[in-house]
C-alpha cells in the first residue's frame, strides 16, 4: 500500500507543480497590475487546480488508504492527511467549484482596483490612512471614512452570493457550513477555538474598558469632540484594528529619510536569514492598479518567493515589511529535502506569529536605537511610551478580532440575516465603537478579507498569541525592549531549526509544543500585555 500511495504521489505532483506555479505567478502579476486578463488567467488556473482535487476517483484512493491505516511512515502518513483534508473539500460538483472561483476573482479585482473618491479625486488607502491619521477636522474624516466604505456597496451582494455558493459546498459534504468546514480542513477543532477567543475576550474585555476611555479622552482634546460624540472616524483607522498614537509618539518620524527596504534586508542579513534575492523578484511602491495591501507569496515552492507592498518611509510600512518578510523567511528556510506536499508552513497562523515576531520589532526602542541609530537619551525617553504604544496596539487588534471571528461565524451560520446590523452589534460590544446614527450600510463587506480570505482572520490573533510564546522561549521572559535581536545568529538558527525547517512535516500543534516544549496557550500573551 505505500508503494501505490508513493506512485500516486508522483502523479499527483506532475500534475500540481506547474499548474499552482501558474496560479501563483498569475495572481501575483494580476496583483501588481490590476489588469483584468491577468485576473482571469488566474482564475482559469485554479479552475484547472480544482479539477485536479475534485477528481473523485483520486479522493476515493485516499480515502481507501487513510482508512486501512497501513501508512506507518511519518512523514508518508502526514502527507496522506494533507492529501485527505485538500481533496475533500472538493468533492462537489465541478461547475459549482468554477463558478465560486469565477467569482472570486471578480470581486478580488473590484477591491484591488477601487479607489475612494475624496474632495472630487481619488485617492489610494495610503492617502486615506494619512488623513484619518493626521487631521482634526471631523467633517474632512467623516468624509474620507464614509468615502472608503464605499467599496461595501459596490461588492457586498456579490459575496453574499459567495458565501451562499460557500454554504451550497460546505453542506454537500456534510458540515454545517462552510465556516466549519473551513476550520476543521485545518486541522483546527471550531469549540477549542471558540473556547480560547472567549478565554481571550474574558481576559482582555475590562483593561480594554480602561484602554479605551484614555483614547476617547485623548481622541476627544484632539478633534475638539465631547467623548460621548465620537464618531468612527475619529479613531485614526478605517477599522479601528490600530490604536491611535495617544503617547506623544510619532514613531514615523524615524524613518522619513530612511530606506525600510534596505532595513529590512540588513536586518535579515545580519540573522543569518538573508532576503536580497526575494526582494528582487518583490514588488514593494505603489503603482496605479496595484493591490493597496501587502502578501507574501511562495511562488514554486523552490525560492522564488515574492512580496508584495506599497511602501513609504513611514512606521507603518516598516513594520510591514518586517512583518511580510518574516513570512518570506519562513517559506525559504523550509527543508528542500522534504516532500513537496509537506515544504508550507505547520499552519497559516504559525506563519502569521514569525511574521508579528518581526513586525512587532519597529516599535522596539532597543531595535530602533541599533538600526535606526536613535541616541541612548532617546532610546530611555521613548521605552515606556513604546511599550505603551505596542500594548494598547494588541488590546485594539485583539478586540478588533473578536468582531471578525464571530461576524464571519455567524454570516455562515445565518446569511440571511440582517447582516448590516450584526457588524455594527458585535463593534459596539467588542471595540466600544457606536454606529453612526441612521446608518444602515455594508460596511462589513469593505473589509477584504471576509470576500477573499473567508475564516482566515482568526488566525492573525493566534499567530500573536505564538508569537509571545516564541518570545518567551527564546529570552526566557517577556520584557517589552530588552531585546533588539539584531545580528542574533542564534535567534536565526532557533528559527531555521525548530519552526522553519520542519514545514508541515508536523501539524500546528505538534509543531508549536516541539518548538516552545508547551501547547499553545494565551498565558504569555496575557503576561506580555495584559498583566502589565
């Protein structure tokens, strides 16, 4: 039987090597463009990639192998269970999984190519974060806030109809709907989930009350607002998943003249984890068309992995940059020597804590001080007011999460109900943010993520939660700053060893308790920043 489950292997990767390498440089160049041909040529490759795991004969293999449980083999056996969880969820009808991926990439284009049209011009998400970042005058913020959710109207009927389409799916193969479904083809338990964003919610809900009156008091000395009249749009962040600067701040000032690029691949050099090869092949400014966010793609699995952004020499983009090459590192330090069906990452949310591990560093004084080469009196004055900044930064993000996890579990549970009204339920419970008076609008459909990456967002807090963890391993505390990391070729070797090199030789769970020697647990984030 593992003879027959080898050969099917080799079959099966004739097949998808250069079909997904299609599918990725695709939709890559569709993302760097905007060009609508590069956009469907990207859906037709993964219509084609579909067919390949929809292929019902294929599944029924599998499934014959996995059930007769005589794969003893480690890594042969987790390659079965990869193979199993990817085929199945495509064992529905063909025209329907076309029709879903059709869709998707239409949508995926309209938010690539909408821009919020502001004063009669329009302007890119950098321009629009700048202006809820940096004005006081509220009728200019309501008017760029309102201008961006614009973008809610335009597709929210269309993903509707996606997450319908989802559901269809989800139900043929026997699961209550697709957010279910979703979970478990992870490998992810959707009660052991819940459970831990109650427990999250529970440990962060009463500081958060306490964070969130010093930014209303803050917020409203800045726009001259009384505090019970604040409007989203006073909160400096189209969503509010990042706290406003409150502690005199401006951490941007740092890098006005600097180069984040050139940063970003000294630091990495400096680890032992070098980046100037993939940042050739990357696409890093702005351009007209161009997908306003940033990613990180594996293109073929064998080192051309690229990254997409829109820098400017500002904080932002430097803790993105940190943050998108954190990934990168990951994808390019995965055993070569491996299978192919195990060189990914042990799961997306381990891949999302390397990267918040790095990211998390731009607002590091002690970083700041040898990279940015800030004085020592400067690196003393601004510790405290960092450590602020980073700790009301995870509280926003945490509670923000709070609303993406159970809107999008309760869209797929009832997407029929009135889901204008829930989005604006759950921020006000979770953010402690009032709905605009009279307004009864999509705005849960302008955030990209639930139309292309559905039930993803989660495991953005999770990677926080692994990323304190990994911390706490390696420095054996959590002190916020007393550690740079900077040209530490042991923390680029710890990584390169216990996290990168096994790819997903090892499930998530498996993979975090072998490289902190415990299972994943909220305790140092809680430590880090809530205890504090």
């Amino acid at each position: 039987m593992e003879k027959k489950f080898q050969e099917f292997i080799k079959n099966y990767e004739d097949k998808i090597i250069p079909l997904r390498k299609s599918v990725c440089l695709a939709y890559f160049e569709a993302s760097v463009t905007g060009k609508p041909e590069l956009y469907k040529k990207a859906a037709d490759y993964e219509i084609q990639l579909s067919k390949i795991f929809s292929n019902k004969n294929d599944f029924a293999f599998i499934k014959a192998v996995k059930d007769g449980g005589e794969i003893k083999e480690a890594l042969l056996k987790r390659q079965l269970d990869i193979l199993y969880f990817s085929y199945l969820g495509y064992q529905v009808d063909e025209t329907r999984l076309e029709t879903i991926i059709k869709k998707e990439t239409e949508v995926a284009q309209k938010y690539s190519t909408f821009r919020a049209e502001y004063k009669g011009k329009k302007i890119t998400d950098n321009e629009i974060n700048k202006i809820l970042r940096e004005s006081t005058n509220s009728a200019d913020l309501e008017e760029v806030w309102r201008a961006h959710k614009k973008i809610g109207n335009i597709v929210a009927a269309e993903v509707k109809e996606l997450v319908g389409l989802r559901n269809e799916i989800a139900g043929s193969l026997g699961f209550k709907n697709y957010y279910e479904m979703q979970l478990l083809l992870s490998e992810q338990e959707p009660l052991e989930i819940e459970r831990l964003f109650d427990e999250l919610d529970t440990l962060t809900g009463d500081i958060f009350i306490k964070e969130k009156k010093e930014i209303d008091r803050f917020l409203s000395v800045k726009h001259g607002v009384p505090e019970q009249e604040l409007k989203p749009w006073h909160y400096g962040d189209r969503y509010f998943q990042e706290a406003p600067e409150i502690f005199k701040l401006d951490l941007s000032k740092y890098f006005k003249t600097a180069d984040p690029v050139k940063i970003t691949i000294e630091f990495f050099e400096r680890l032992g984890l070098p980046i100037k090869d993939m940042v050739l092949k990357s696409d890093l400014y702005e351009k007209p068309g161009k997908n306003q966010h940033a990613f990180c793609i594996d293109i073929d699995k064998e080192g051309d992995i690229r990254v997409l952004c829109n820098v400017k020499p500002d904080f932002y983009w430097m803790n993105t940059l940190m943050h998108e090459y954190g990934h990168a590192v990951y994808d390019k330090n995965i055993a070569g020597e491996l299978p192919y069906i195990l060189r990914s990452p042990a799961h997306t949310f381990v891949t999302e804590a390397v990267a918040m591990f790095f990211g998390r560093l731009a607002s590091n004084p002690k970083w700041l001080k040898e990279v940015m080469k800030i004085s020592e009196e400067e690196e003393k004055r601004i510790k405290p007011a960092c450590f602020n900044h980073l700790k009301l930064n995870q509280l926003v993000f945490c509670r923000w999460v709070q609303v993406m996890f159970r809107f999008e579990k309760a869209l797929y549970e009832d997407p029929k109900q009135d889901l204008n009204g829930l989005w604006w339920k759950l921020v006000e419970k979770y953010q402690l943010i009032k709905k605009p008076g009279g307004r009864n609008e999509p705005d849960w459909a302008s955030k990209i993520h639930i139309a292309t990456s559905p039930c993803y967002y989660h495991n953005y807090q999770l990677g926080e939660l692994f990323a304190s963890q990994i911390l706490h391993y390696v420095t054996g505390n959590n002190n916020f700053g007393e550690k740079s990391f900077c040209g530490d070729t042991r923390l680029g070797e710890y990584l390169k060893e216990n996290i990168f090199k096994p790819g997903a030789g090892y499930n998530w769970s498996e993979l975090a308790e072998k490289a902190t020697k415990e299972k994943l647990s909220p305790k140092y984030y809680a430590k880090q920043f809530v205890d504090k």
